[in-house]
C-alpha cells in the first residue's frame, strides 16, 4: 500500500478550508507543546521515537513496562500515547485497557493511543478483540509514516478541545440514543457510555445519516482524514469498540461494502 502518501494527504489537509461533511468542528491553530507518552520495553526504538518526536518540538517521555505505562498515563495527562503490544508485566493490551478505564473514571477526555504490533496477525487479533486502540501501526515502520499518523491524532485531541461550532446545537436524538455534541457525551437507553475520541468522531459520522451506508474507505477519509485504505481495518475495530459499548444491534454490517447505523427505539 502506497505508505509514502500519509504525509502528502496530511499536507493537503493542512491548508484545506473545506473539511469532511462530519466534521463540524473548525481547528485550532494554537501551538502547545505536544506530550507523547512512549510505552515501549526496546530501549533502541523507544530512544528513536523519542528523539524524532522532540526534534518536531514535542515532549516525549518513555518508560519501559505495562505498570509504568499505566502510571505515567494518570500522571503525565498525555496528549497521545504510543504503546508496544508485548510488554514486561501486563501487555499493551492491559494497558490500554487499565488506561482508558482510568480516565473515564476520572472524567478526563481519552488521550489518542497507537499501538506498535510486531506482526501483521498481532494487529488482526486486537482489531478483533475491538481494543480501543486509535490506529495501529507493525514494526518496522518508518519514523516519517509514525509521526504523520501522530499528527493526525493530534488534530482529534484538538479537535475534542475546541467545540465551539457544536455549543448550543441541540443533541442528535436517534431513538434511544442521544449524542451530545456539545459536551461530547453519548447514552442510550439513559444509560452513558464512555467514548474515546475517535470511537466518539466515528459514532457522529454514522449518526448524521441514520440508516445510510458509509463505505469503510468513506469512514476512513471522513474521521481519520486518511486517504490510505489500508487503514480500513482501524475502521473495523473501531465498530467493534461501539457495539461493545452501545450495543450489538446498533451499528449493522453491510458485508463488502461498510456500515449503516440502524436507529431503534
Ligand atoms: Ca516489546
């Protein structure tokens, strides 16, 4: 899959007015000072992460096991984090588990996660476990394709930040589900679920056309900004994330084609 046109989509992107029919948000061009927490246990690729990202002006802090991963989520407040999936103690797997658990619990918006696999059937079988993971990427990979999925990242924190485009707008109401815009909040049936940025961004998309279906390549482009189908499989589990938290029936499958979201009341 052509990898080298990450940073060329990203750079149109930039400079584009127009954004997605989703996307109501408007970007902030406010510059702070990025906080990368690394949750990787080989010292050579941590140190190279490191680096690539202080050399963009970014903070980056690395530790090297499960325990101080989850530690340093809740302590650091990260603005995104990346996480190796075999780890000493508990896995990457744990972690962002323990992680996401932690922050729902506190109340604090979900820092953006991207997981390192080392083989192809290790991101397959989180995909399928519907980790709640942001974006996947197998090592090895290239420093230069790490930092543009980051960015894109990023622009989601941002994004979640600055809402003032939706303030005010009343929530959308699709049977029993209620998604609030405004103050990011989703329930149904009265009972709230705990989103992560994305899985929120990917629910909007799918509610703003009850019943329709969205390709995954659509979905892909829409929420993720990404132009790359191989990403479609993030799309995958990404579903998986919102069924297990909003319900099976939710969401249907529209094999070879994509995903409608199918209101009920
Ligand atoms: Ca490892």
């Amino acid at each position: 899959m052509a990898r080298h046109n990450a940073s060329q989509t990203i750079a149109r992107g930039a400079g584009r007015q127009k954004r997605g029919v989703c996307d109501s948000f408007p970007m902030s061009s406010a510059q702070q000072s990025t906080v990368v927490l690394i949750v990787e246990d080989e010292p050579e690729i941590a140190t190279q992460i490191a680096r690539r990202l202080e050399a963009e002006g970014w903070k980056a802090h690395t530790v090297g096991d499960g325990h101080a991963g989850v530690e340093a989520a809740t302590t650091l407040h990260p603005d995104l984090i990346v996480l190796d999936v075999m780890l000493p103690g508990i896995d990457g797997l744990e972690v962002c588990r323990r992680i996401q658990a932690d922050q729902a619990a506190d109340g604090r918006p979900a820092a953006p996660i991207l997981m390192l696999t080392a083989r192809d059937d290790e991101t397959d079988m989180l995909i399928g476990l519907g980790v709640g993971a942001d974006d996947y990427m197998t090592k090895p990979f290239s420093m230069r394709e790490l930092l543009a999925r980051l960015k894109v990242l990023l622009r989601r924190v941002e994004r979640a930040r600055h809402t003032p485009a939706a303030a005010g707008e009343p929530p959308l109401v699709l049977g029993d589900l209620v998604i609030d815009r405004a103050a990011r909040r989703v329930s149904r049936d009265g009972g709230e679920a705990h989103l992560t940025p994305t899985e929120f961004d990917l629910l909007v998309c799918l509610a703003l056309s009850p019943r329709a279906v969205l390709s995954r390549e659509r979905l892909l482009a829409e929420v993720w900004d990404w132009a790359d189908a191989s990403g479609t499989r993030t799309v995958d589990s990404h579903v998986k994330a919102l069924r297990r938290k909003l319900g099976p029936d939710l969401i249907r499958t529209v094999h070879g084609v994509g995903y409608a979201l199918e209101p009920t009341s």
